[in-house]
C-alpha cells in the first residue's frame, strides 16, 4: 500500500516540471500576461486595487472610487 | 532493501541540475547548423577556430536579445579587421519571426547587420551549453571559452564586453 503511494505521488510530481529558459517561446506570448490587453490592463489596474481595498499593492495609486 | 527505496526515490528527485553549464577554459562544442538568412548555406564553429568569436543565443521572443543587437553589430564593424565575428545563435520555433526582425534590424541601421546569424530550430546549442538564461553569450578564443555572459547587455555592462574583447585581442 505504501509502495503505491509513493509510486502515485511520483507520478504526479512528475506533472511539475522546470521549463528550461530556451524553451519559454510558448510562456512568452501575449496571451500569457495576466493582463494581456493593454487597452484594458491601466482600466483594471485602476480598479482592482479599489475593488479588492488592495490600496498601493501595485504602482501609485491615489485613491478615487474607481469610476475616472 | 529499505535503504536502497530510500537511494531510488531521492535519485529521482536529481535532475538536470547535475550537469554543468558552459565555464571558463572549457572547448567550445562544435556546431554545424544552417545560415538564418540562407539556409543553403551551413555555418560551422570550426570555421572559427583561429579567432575571437562573442557566440550569442537569441529570440525573438526575447525583449532583451533583441535589444541588445544593435550593440552587436557596432561590435562587429568596429573589431572586423581584428578577426573578431559576432555569432548569434536563432532558437525560435519558426525562422519567420527572427527573419522579420532582422529585416527591421537592417531596416533601422541602414546596413547589413555585421553579425553572422544562425539558426538553431533544435535549441542543441543552449541545450549543449546548458544555458540558464536567454539570451547568454560566450567570448571564444582560438576555440577556448574565455568569459561566459548571463543575460542581456545594457549601458551598465557593455562597457566590460568591450573590454573583456580588446583584452583578448592583444
């Protein structure tokens, strides 16, 4: 029983796995960002840290209520 | 028998990490892959061998390789007489990007780049080399490794390139 444990843990260990940096091609597309419209992204960042009471968690922020 | 589980579950847990990356004074690997720009045309490191060689490995997925190139190429002309050579290793999926690239490269220095670029669909060389970064960069003496160089070259470390290439041109 404790052989399959073990054996089971590896098996989805090995599911983590390190990307080497040459291979990032993939992890360094657009669609990757968090916010992966720009457009969008200065919006959200202008919300999210009123809609979360995250105040200051990212860059300057001034405070407002989130509606300019 | 307890103990030798115990060694087998550990020894899976060992990666990579015990193979080392590129150091000084090692030999450069050999390479023969093809001209990014003509893929007719087969580059070697060999080719190399009785000279200065900054063989860097880029993308074009990558902010800082491209960013720096530009620096590359004033490199190239400036130490071309000295047989210095610029090698800059293509790891992209496709060429067709790194092609576009170029094309603005040249676009914007109203020249030829003087660097010779290669491509490298397998990424065998920063494979090889073990690379822990993209880009990185090795100066090759005489088919020596000389200096090694993780990440990209701004205005804080161009200055050591320079002087770590004219050191070993004298």
């Amino acid at each position: 029983m404790k052989e399959i444990l073990i054996v089971l843990t590896l098996l989805i260990l090995s599911g983590c796995t390190h990307v080497a940096p040459y291979e990032k091609e993939g992890l360094a597309t657009q669609k990757m960002l968090s916010a992966p419209m720009t457009t969008r992204s200065s919006f959200d960042s202008h919300v999210f840290p009123i809609r979360e009471g995250s105040f200051g968690a990212e860059s300057g922020f001034s405070g407002g209520c989130g509606c300019k | 028998m307890k103990k030798l589980k115990q060694c087998l579950i550990v020894l899976l847990f060992v990666t990579t990490s015990s193979f080392a990356s590129a150091e000084v004074g090692d030999k450069a690997i050999s390479f023969a892959l093809p001209n990014l720009l003509s893929e007719s045309e087969e580059i070697q490191m060999k080719d190399y061998d009785d000279g200065l060689v900054l063989l860097n490995v880029w993308a074009s997925w990558c902010k800082g390789c491209k960013k720096e190139m530009p620096f590359f190429h004033k490199l190239g002309k400036k130490y071309k007489q000295d047989k210095f050579t610029v090698v800059a290793i293509n790891i992209d999926n496709k060429s067709k990007k790194a092609k576009g690239f170029l094309d603005k490269l040249n676009n914007k220095l109203d020249e030829q780049a003087e660097i010779t670029f290669v491509y490298d669909k397998k990424k065998s060389m920063p494979k090889a080399y073990e690379a822990k970064a993209v880009p990185f960069s090795l100066l090759i003496k005489n088919g020596e490794i000389i200096k090694t160089y993780l990440g990209s070259f701004d205005e804080n470390n161009e200055q050591d390139l320079i002087h770590d290439i004219e050191a070993a041109l004298k």
